[in-house]
C-alpha cells in the first residue's frame, strides 16, 4: 500500500508513512494539545464551552499549533473532537464533567433525525482550522487531520456518552445487526465526507481512531470496524491517492494484525500493549507503525522513560517508524517531561 | 501440564481441565452467584454491607450454591471478593455504589503497616464457606475457588479503588520497581497461603482473576503477571499437584500466548477479544481453555445468543474446553437467557 505514495516529500512524517526508514524517528503524541499545557488551559478559558471551543477557527488553530511552537513535534493534529460528527448529524452534545454527554440515539427512530447534508456547513469551522494551522507551521512539519471510526463514534451516540459495558450499542448490534448497520454507514458517509473536506482544506495525513475496537469479539469486529474502515480508506485513495490514513484500533490485541491487513490503512498506530517484536516481525514488513509508549511513562520520567524510548527506536527504528504514545498525553503529565521526550528523540542511536 | 492429573474424575469439568474432550461443554459462568439473580438479590438484604456479606459462611454459601440449584452449572465458584486478601493484610476496604474503596497503599512505608501473618485468621470464613459448599453440592458438580492476581489486587492497593489510566500504580512500578516488587512478593505470599487454605478445604480448582493484566506494556506483563502467577502456580502443584489452575488474564491480547505458555496454569480463561481460530490452533494444543461468549449476548439471547453458542462449541469443542463468558454476568441479564444457555448446552452437537 505504501509503495502507492509516490511523491517524495521533505516532512520526516510523510516520509516514514510512506515506508522510509529515518535515522531518527519523526514524532507526534496523541493528545499532544491539551490539558497538561499552561498554555493550552490559558486558552480554553477564552470559550469555557468545549464544543464552542472546538469550533472556533482561531482558538482551535492556536491550541493546534502551540505544542509544535513549544516542543517541536514533526507533525500537528488538527485540534478537534470525534464527537463533533454526531453533533452535526444533529445529535445534541454537551461536555461535563465527567465526559461527553449525548442523548442517545433511539434504534431506527433515532437514525431518521440524522441529517447526512448538515455535516459539511456545521464542520466547515474545522476546516478553517484546518487551513490556518497549515498556512501556520513551519515547512518540515506534517498536519494530521482526524475522525473518530463509525464503531467508536456509535458507542457514544447509542450509549449517550462513555460506557463500562458497551451494553447498549452492542446489545442494538446484536438483535438487530441491519437496523445497527444503518448507523454505522451513515456514519461511514459522514466520517468519508468529513475526512475529505479536512484534506481538501490542507490536511496531509489523516488519523482514524477507533477507540473502543478492542470491545468486539471477531466476527463483530470484521463487521463493525473492518469493513467500515476498509469503505472510507477505499474512498479516500481514490480521491487522495497520496495522502496517508493511520488507523489506530486500541484494544484490538489479537487482532490488530488482520487490521493491519485487511483495514486498507497506510499505517497502523499501537496501544501500549503491542509487543515491539510483534510490531516488527508481523507488521512493519506489510506497513509503517506508530507508537507506543506507555503515556504513565511521560509522567513518570526519568531513567525508565529514556530506557523505554531507546527501547521503542532499537526494536522499531529499522523500519518505517513514526514515534507516538500508546494513547494520549494525560493532563498530569510534567511538560519538561515532554521536552526531555524531544531531546531524546534528537539523540542518533545505533539500529543494527 | 494437563498430563500430569492423573486420577480420572467423574466431574465432568475436571475432566475438561485434565485434557479431556467432552460431548457437550462442562459449564460455569465468571459472576454466576450475583445481582442477575432475584434470591441473590434477596439473600443480600439480610447482610447489606457487602464484606460481612463475604465472610459470613452461612449466606456466601447459599449465594455459592443458588446458581447451580437454578441452572445445574458443572461447577459452583466460592461467593467471594478478590479484594478481600488486602482487607486481611490490613488495609481499610469498604464497598460504595460506585465500587470498592480501600485506603491506598502509600509505597514502602504502606507495605510495612501490611501483616501477612493476619491472613489466616481473617479468611478463616471463606474455608467454612468452601467446606460448607463442597459438602452441599451434588457429587458431579465441582467447587472452584478464586483470588485475584498479585497485579490487578495492587492496582486496587495503589490507587485505592478502581481506576482509568493506572497511574499511581504503574507510575510507581516505573519509577521505584524495586520498591512495587515488595508489595507483589507480598500479594504473592499471601495469595499462595490463601488458595491452599481454600484447596485444603474442598476447592477442586482454583482461578486466578488477573483482570487488569491488559494494561501493561510487555516487559510489564512478564514481571508483574507471567512472574509472580508462575510462582504461585509452582507451589500450588508442589502442595497439590492435582489440583489445576485457571488463569484468567483479561485483555492480555498478543501477550495470551506468552500468559499460556509461561505462568504454569493448567488452563486458561479467554476474554471476549480472544479470536476462535488463535485459541483452537494456538493454545488447546497446549492446554484447556475456557470461554469466552460477550456477557451482552447474555442480555441479548434469542438468535444472536443461540448462534454464538453453536459456533463456540464447534470452534473449541474438539480440544479440552470449558463453555464461559469473556468476562462476569452483568446484573441486567434475565435469568430466563440463562436457563435458555443452559438448555442450549446440554444439546449434542456435530463437531468433526
């Protein structure tokens, strides 16, 4: 698949995406713009409203772009939220205190006040952000745009917000797998849409997470997650033939590897429970990794993060390898934490 | 492993663990005694806090007993809480709504207030509770006992109930592993002396709940779940080499494998994740297995219920299987699914 990019690029990024082995890794960190930054918390008091928040071009713009000015990452994410899909499908959102809260959508009667057409003009503020935050930052590095994958999206919009059990959406799932198929392909539309409109707008790579993979036994996964993925891939190589998808299915463990293969993804980004051995044995000679260092690790620092960093570059760096967390950055993290991060990976080693 | 249980049992989930290849399934159900069940719901309201509850053999054996009275499981799992090993060793343990609270163990200088020479004494009535239960149940069904693994009874230890993103407990592993090492060594200790008690007192098979052993990166995994389960099953066969071990190490993932072959357990448990195919080629050959039908299908059941039941009992019943959930019965589950499990189990079926 990655032998499908042709252009050459200069950002670290694309290179590695595209299957070349960097002496030093290109990085990003999940969650990158966020809580553990004074920075970032100085700026979310200008909208207190989170979604507010999301949809403002300029503070959006700025919190996509202020770890980069700080730490120097290889690339930006597009500073945004999974569940602004359903917002604009029309779902109510609200953010508390403990988490997104939506009302949940009701079986088939939920499905038909769903509105496909209202997406592109409700996201076209992320777009904005989009556009700005590429004009802002600086040549060599990469802006990721993101969405939430239609099985992570669905949980929250069936179970109103985060979940224990998944007993909602996979109980829809289970009794009526047709009726359940609904909303996943309209979400397959909308995360299809939305994904193109952020690339359209400058983003270079797009990152698919997919959150609550690893809650779904085998079959249930080919069909909840696999197929869905494999459709917006498919759509976006024929539209953006050179632009990278990274699919992140936390959780999947036993079957990340048929993910890998069978998804359609560019790149596959790891959970901290990837052995680094399967990664490179299994899956680094098929596509480029990602990942992935315990985020506990970037909190606890000293010896054991540097160890654990040489560690991830020895077993992965041969390959196509792009340095990221396991999941994101907590808001506990130490920011000299993250800046010892950026120091170390500037460090050559020796990849046999 | 499996080789070396010798005496032939007439109980068929006995027989399943040493290697044997049944007809139809040998059953039980991880939470079979709980909330689903109304005289459960009954029994609870003569002792609502929930500790006392526990050791108060008189109604943990009712508890224990009402499950196989109801549905004829081939086996009855001791009424218990994993986290009643730490009660004994000292800590405060309470039970909110919102789950366990303990006071959480503050490093070294909280393990040297911990007493392993208490645990005897104060688990004295879960023995009664397994004698009481071994000597009630019908001759064919088996009696399990149970504790939770060194790693996942710390982490509540640490973080003093349960927990997110584990980061008091990891974050202490990391930074100070010598210093966790003592309160493993300790849970060790603690959980080999208590399993013996309960065997010595009639429990034919012991699990081990490892149900946070997902969370931990591989070189984690090996020396906070592989090393201190290895050691405890080792003693237990050097006291009672007839008795087999579970080990249950819920979302282990790509580290199933490692877990089955390496800890010394004469069977392993599956989480929900775990595909068909990897456990029929990649562990039965090995060792028994047991699992792993979604606990959502339970709540389900009709078709999507009957169907899994069929493929499970077709994809492993040809090696040594145990029918189970991936994980406990959730509290909405209607009895009357569970009957139809039952009936479900005790048809034949064509396995080649």
């Amino acid at each position: 698949m990655t032998g499908a990019k042709s252009e050459p690029s200069a950002k670290p990024l694309l290179r590695a995406l595209a299957g070349g082995r960097l002496s030093r890794p290109p990085w990003w960190l999940m969650r990158q713009a966020g809580r553990y930054l004074p920075e970032y918390r100085a700026l979310r008091a200008q909208a207190p409203d989170f979604v507010e928040f999301c949809l403002n071009p300029a503070l959006a713009t700025e919190a996509t772009l202020q770890p980069v000015r700080r730490f120097g990452m290889d690339a930006a994410i597009l500073f945004a939220d999974i569940l602004l899909v359903p917002q604009a499908l029309g779902q109510k959102l609200a953010f508390g205190d403990d988490g997104p809260l939506l009302e949940p959508i009701e079986e088939a009667a939920g499905i038909s006040r769903l509105r496909l057409k209202r997406v592109a003009s409700s996201l076209e503020p992320v777009c904005e952000t989009v556009r700005r935050s590429r004009a802002a930052l600086p040549s060599e590095t990469a802006l990721i745009g993101f969405a939430g994958s239609p099985w992570t999206v669905a949980t929250y919009m069936v179970e109103g917000g985060g979940s224990r059990d998944f007993q909602r959406v996979k109980g829809w799932a289970y009794r009526d797998p047709a009726g359940f198929q609904a909303l996943i392909d309209l979400l397959t539309e909308a995360t299809t849409d939305y994904l193109s409109a952020q690339i359209a707008a400058g983003a270079e790579v797009v990152q698919l997470f997919d959150s609550w993979a690893g809650v779904l036994p085998e079959e249930s996964f080919e069909r909840w997650v696999i197929m869905p993925t494999r459709r917006i891939t498919a759509r976006l190589r024929e539209r953006f033939p050179a632009v990278p998808v990274i699919g992140f299915p936390r959780g999947a463990g036993l079957l990340y590897e048929r993910y890998a293969l069978e998804s359609g993804v560019d790149a596959v980004s790891l959970d901290t429970g990837v052995p680094k051995g399967f990664a490179r044995e299994r899956l680094q000679p098929r596509l480029a990794v990602q990942g992935n260092l315990d985020p506990i690790l970037l909190i606890a620092g000293g010896e054991a993060l540097e160890r654990a960093v040489t560690e991830l570059r020895v077993a992965l760096g041969g390959g196509p390898y792009v340095f990221n967390l396991g999941y994101g950055v907590l808001p506990q993290t130490p920011p000299e934490n993250v800046a010892t991060l950026a120091r170390l990976l500037a460090e050559p080693i020796d990849i046999d």
